[in-house]
C-alpha cells in the first residue's frame, strides 16, 4: 500500500488493478526488437571502431574484448519485451561487470541506451509487477553501492586514486569531492528515474488501451444485439399488422361471400351488393399487404419505393370499417365522443393507426365469433391527471358462436398495441350477453416511430 501511495504521489491518474497482466507480445514485436538488436549492435561496433581510429593508442581499450563487450551489452535487448525481468537483471549485472572492468566502454553512447532500454521494458513489460518491485529495488540498490565504492575509493577499481575532479584547481563554490559524488547522483537519479518514469507511463497506457478496446467490443455487441432486437420488433409489428388485414379483410370476405351464396338464389342484387362488398375489401386487403411488403423489401424508409407507399389507416377510416361490417351483415353504430372540439383530428399517426387497428380487430372478432348482428363502435377522448387519453370501444349483444374459437393472436395484438402507448385494455363478456373490448390509449409519450410509417 505504501509503494502505490508512492506511485500515486509522482505519478498521479488511474492505474491498472494489481491482478491486470500486460498480454504477451507478439510474435512481429519480437522479431522486430531482434532486427533491432542486430542493427544497434554494427552501429555500437562501427562506433567503437571510430573511437579506436581517433583515441590515443596508450588510452583505447583492446579491440576484441571491447567488441565483445559491446555486443554482451546489447545482445539481452532482443528478448526484453519477452523476458523483462531477466533481461534487466542480466544487463545490470553487465553493466557492473564491464564498468569495472572496461569503464571505457561502458562510458559509450551504446552501451548507455542499451541499458536504459532494458530498464524502461522491465518496467512496461513485467506482468508479475510484485517481482518487478523486488527486482528493481536490488537493482537501485547494488547501482547505488557500485557508484559509491568506485567514487570513494576509485583506486580499487582504476588502480589510482581519483585526481582529475579534485586534485586541480576549479573555480566552484561546491567541494569538490562533494559536487563530483552529487553530480555522479543526480545524473542516476534522471537516468534511472527516467527509465521508471517512462515504463510506467507506458504500462498505464497499454492499460487503457487494453479497456478502450474492450469497451469499443462491448459497444460493438450492444450494438449488435440492438439492431438484433430493432429487427425482431419491427417483425413483430408486421406479423401484427399482417394478422390485423387477415382478420379484418379477408374474414369479411369470407362472411360477405357465404351471405352471398345463400341469398343469390332468391335475392340477385343482394347478393350482387355483398359481391361488390367482397371486390372492395380483397382490394384493400392486397393494397396494404403489398404496403407491408414494400416495407420488407426497402427497409430504409428514404430508399427507393417508400414515396409510394400507401398512407397507414387512421382514425378517419373508421367510417369505412362500419360500413365494411354493414356489408357483412353486422350493422354499426358510430359514436364519437370528444373532451376537446377537434382533438381526436390532432392524434398523432402512430396513436391512430393503433386505434384503428384494435377498432379493426374488434369488429372482426364480432363478426366470426359472434352471433350479433349489431354492434356499438364508440370513440372517446378524455384527460385526467396523468394527460389526454383516447379509448376506442366495440360492444356487441350477441353469445358466442360454437367452433369459432380463434388462435388469441388478435388479442394478444391488442395489449401489445395499447402497452406500447401507456394504454389499458378491458376485454370480458359483459352481463346478460354480450362482449366488450375497450382500450384506452394515451397520446403522451406515443412512440410513432414503432406504430408509424417506419
């Protein structure tokens, strides 16, 4: 807890969770730090060959060991990101060797990256950060130990006592002995200190890398899954509308065509009229069935064929369902009821073609089921404390008629209708006889977008 106190103090922002790992690189980012390995190597060994070229001959260190040196040095860099730990363990143990053995090499511009590389991937690359903790800190430690025993007692290491910064003549205000020991520090504390800087700031950002990527696949699955649910909703209001014509129309056709088989005989323009009843509903019957279809075919509604699609029914078109029934042989009635002159002309196109669907369904429940030949079609519109509403009512006064019973899709439809508009629905026998179906809609929060033009 102290560590990451500390860690939060220099560098301050979110860090992973302790039990987070770094994935294992790949195997492109291994091969490139090997070609990275080889051309930092010939650059180091031209480099010391230029060194060797200009240094005087009684100064410059033996070509082989020097040039093996140099390699050992960067050789650990190929497999840092692969084994980050070993490797800095590895290159501080070459680095203490051959800078006590070959300062001169050491002292280089390759060797130098070489280290503070491998340093920096410890830091970014460890997965088991408890021993990147402990490792680290031994490293700090012997560093510290090896500076100090070669500053303080330099002839150990170079065989003389150390003259140049301090036996001659300077013109600071610092001791020398002092200021050649804090310069030694402070040049390690930005050397070392940069490498963990770095390689945390990295790891942090491989981090946050790794959950962007997660959020953006889980963005991408919710994504999914809506466009999944958007095509399931939008099949189940076709299968709703498709019932809502089967029910309506074509069950009209086949009421007004028994009635018309039966009165033909005795009755010819009777049944000449239930004839033109029948033309009439297939005809509306196929117009919005080739409308649904149309749908299918352009699911984008500014596509190609949505101009000329056939306006959805509304509350205008009730006259049309009575009259429809009457040819059926249901006669009825009409009442519309409004709280507000002019409201039930301001329901929205969503809201109306539910109204007018359940009012479409109902009626067609009348006339397969039932053994009524009239029924009440009521429109009403209201307001209480939760907003406006509009209730559409269908009353009949007839019994149930035996071996009709329907498959319950046309009233399942029905609630779904009114659920989707904040609605209730009523649907019961009403006492002596008869049945009632009443929803009642509200017009607050209508989503059109579903019930509407797609």
């Amino acid at each position: 807890m102290k560590f990451q106190a500390l860690r939060q103090r220099f560098l301050p922002g979110d860090f992973p969770p302790e039990e987070w790992e770094r994935r294992q690189p790949s195997r492109q980012q291994l091969r490139r730090d090997a070609w990275v390995t080889l051309l930092l190597m010939a650059a180091a060994l031209l480099g010391m060959e230029m060194i060797l070229s200009f240094a005087p001959a009684e100064d410059a260190p033996d070509r082989v060991p020097a040039y093996l040196a140099m390699c050992a040095m960067i050789a650990p860099l190929a497999v840092r990101r692969r084994f980050p730990i070993a490797s800095m363990l590895v290159l501080s143990a070459l680095f203490i060797g051959f800078g006590t053995w070959l300062p001169a090499v050491m002292m280089q511009l390759a060797p130098q990256i070489a280290y503070f590389v491998g340093l920096y991937s410890a830091v970014t690359w460890a997965r088991d950060r408890r021993g990147l903790r402990l490792a680290l800190g031994g490293v700090i430690l012997a560093m510290a130990v090896w500076l100090l025993v070669a500053i303080t007692n330099a002839k150990l290491f170079y065989g003389t006592e150390l003259e140049l910064p301090i036996a001659i003549e300077t013109s600071g205000f610092i001791d020398p002995v002092i200021a050649y020991a804090g310069y030694n520090f402070l040049v390690n504390l930005f050397y070392f200190g940069g490498a963990i800087f770095l390689g945390e700031t990295s790891w942090r950002s491989a981090w946050r890398h790794e959950v962007v990527v997660e959020q953006a696949a889980q963005l991408q699955e919710q994504a999914k899954e809506l466009a999944r649910r958007a095509v399931v909703d939008e099949r189940l209001r076709i299968a709703r509308e498709l019932h809502d014509v089967v029910a309506h129309h074509i069950s009209a056709v086949g009421v007004q065509a028994a009635a018309a088989r039966m009165v033909q005989p005795r009755d010819p323009e009777r049944a000449a009229a239930l004839m033109l009843g029948i033309e009439d509903s297939a005809r509306q019957a196929v117009g919005e069935t080739r409308s649904l279809l149309r749908v299918l075919r352009h699911g984008d509604p500014d596509g190609e064929g949505a101009t000329d699609r056939s306006p959805e029914p509304s509350l205008g078109q009730l006259p049309g369902l009575v009259e429809q029934s009457a040819r059926a042989g249901v006669a009825v009635q009409l009442i519309t009821v409004e709280h507000r002159p002019g409201f039930l002309g301001e329901v929205g196109p969503g809201l109306g073609l539910a109204l007018y669907r359940i009012a479409a369904e109902s009626l067609a429940n009348v006339r397969e089921h039932s053994t009524a030949r009239s029924a009440v079609l009521s429109l009403r519109s209201g307001s209480d404390g939760n907003g406006d509403w509009v209730e559409v009512e269908v009353i009949d006064d007839g019994t149930p008629r035996p071996g009709t019973s329907g498959s319950g899709y046309g009233l399942r439809g029905i609630k779904e209708r009114a659920a989707l508009h904040h609605g209730l629905v009523d649907i019961g026998p009403r006492s002596p006889a008869g049945w009632r179906t009443r929803a009642r809609l509200r017009t607050l929060h209508t989503p059109d977008t579903v019930e509407g033009t797609p």
